[in-house]
C-alpha cells in the first residue's frame, strides 16, 4: 500500500474515528489526540495483512479510547462543579443517510447522553458506544474488543439499563429547539422573567461548567424560579456579548462571545413544549476550538 493510498485510507474513516472516539472520552482535544495516536500506529503498521483496514481501525480507536479512560479512572481527578462534555460540532462530520439515523447519531452524542456515559465502566462505555451510536453487530464486537459474544450482549444489557434509567426525556426535533431557544435567549435578554419562566419547565434544571476558571453556579440549579432568576440575572451582565447559533452535540446551541473570543456555550433539552435543561459551559478550556466556527 503506497504511502498516498495510506493517508486515503485513514482519511476516509476520520470522521467515523473521531465520532466513536469523542463519545467514548468526551472531550474534543482527547478525542483528537487518541485520532493522531491511531494514524501514528496505523502508518506503522503491516497493512499488507489488513484485510477490513475499517475494522482496524475502529479496533485501533477503541482500545486507545478505553485506556485513556481507564488512566483517567486510575488517576482519580476531581473536577470543580458540575461537569459537561467539551462542545462537539456535529454539523462538521457525524452526517447521516437519513433523518432516523441523524436522530440516533445525535441521541448518542446530546449532552444530557455523554454526562450518564461518564459513569459506565469504560469497556460498558465502548460497547454503548459501538452498538447504539454506530450499530455495531455483537458478533463484530466482540472481536473488536477481545470478548466473547455472550459477554458483549451482558455489557450492552447493563449499559442499556443504566442509560435508560439516568437519561432524562428530551424531544430531538431541531426546528423545535431552535425556535424554543431563540425565545428563550430573547425573554432572558429582555429581563422578561414571566416571558421566560412560562418557556420552563416547572422543575427545569440549569447545569453550569466552568471548571473553577469562570463564573458559573457551583451546584445544579433547580425549578422554574431558580433558573428563571438566575438567567434574567446573568443577561443583565452579557448585554455586550455577540451571540451565533452553532449546531452542537447533535442539536442547536447559542455561542456567546466577547469580541472573538468564546465566553459561554448555552445549550437546552426540551420536553412536552418547554425547557427541561439549560446547559452553560464556560470553561474556557472547552471553548477554545469554537473561536474560528
């Protein structure tokens, strides 16, 4: 195989290896760095043996992914506040033949999904990860992971259950969340408190991510009225940031920034017609590669 040929080869499975390896780690720059690791092992590779170069490299992605959480695991880190997922923009990759798939693409990579992955084991989290987002057969599962198939389907079993159980209900319809999240940044922006708490649920939450380095709220916030104060409260200090819609995590989201640079991502789940989760990541280390979009 020509060196030319090579890169095509890995090129052309890019988006498929970033797409399994961010929603294993949840996080943009590890993601990326376990990709160049693949590319690395796969340029020094025998591919004169590699029959599914496909295969491979999944097999590649996946073990790498699971070792860096297992390290992740062993190192034991405390993160300051609530924790979300680095921003992913989906409109660049994880692109679907139809609109079902897109939905099942997006379901895998929400936020609310990522948050509930970070307590399954890592090879749970593999499995998950191969079977629902990518529709993996058990069969080629296991072989991926060196399991046996009896195994794998005992792992997805529990998986399955765990994220069914944790995963809140939230409506996929884009359009919908669109247009919910204009009216709600316009109410917030207005200061319209009643405006915005009749976009709320009753018992909406508000998870703040600053990791430490920003202003955001130390715990989840809860209920209508918490949420409702607090964002009113926030708008009346963000009167000069720009806002941009970006498509993240499979669904829309509002990019604040201050001149150029990334102040805050907003992000929110909806549910019978109202805001069940507004998501604020202002850490700007999870920021960082939104400057340019």
């Amino acid at each position: 195989m020509t060196a030319d040929l090579t890169t095509d080869v890995f090129e052309e499975h890019r988006p498929l290896l970033m797409g399994v390896a961010y929603r294993m780690l949840g996080r943009v720059a590890d993601a990326e760095d376990a990709v160049q690791d693949a590319w690395l092992r796969w340029s020094g590779a025998d591919r004169a043996g590699v029959r599914e170069p496909r295969a491979y490299l999944v097999r590649i992605i996946t073990r790498l992914a699971i070792d860096r959480l297992r390290q992740a695991q062993a190192r034991g880190e405390a993160y300051p506040g609530p924790w979300l997922p680095e921003p992913y923009l989906t409109e660049f990759g994880d692109t679907a033949p139809d609109t079902a798939d897109r939905a099942v693409l997006a379901d895998t990579v929400s936020l609310a999904v990522l948050v509930v992955l970070e307590s399954l084991s890592p090879l749970e989290r593999a499995v998950f990860v191969l079977r629902e987002a990518f529709g993996y057969p058990y069969a080629e599962i296991a072989t991926l992971l060196d399991r046996g198939e009896a195994a794998v389907r005992q792992l997805a079993g529990r998986a399955r259950r765990h994220v069914a159980e944790r995963r809140p209900r939230y409506e996929v319809d884009p359009a919908q969340r669109r247009d919910l999240t204009e009216r709600f940044l316009a109410a917030a922006g207005d200061g319209d408190l009643e405006g915005l708490m009749s976009l709320l649920a009753p018992d909406v939450r508000l998870v703040g991510d600053s990791g430490g380095k920003a202003k955001a709220p130390v715990r989840t916030l809860h209920t209508a009225d918490k949420v409702g104060r607090f964002l009113v409260g926030v708008a009346r200090t963000a009167q000069a940031l720009s806002l941009r819609f970006l498509e993240v995590n499979g669904g829309p989201a509002v990019l604040a920034l201050s001149g150029d640079k990334p102040d805050s991502l907003f992000q929110v789940d909806v549910a019978d017609g109202r805001v069940t989760t507004v998501y604020i990541v202002r850490n700007p280390d999870k920021l960082r590669h939104l400057a340019d979009r």
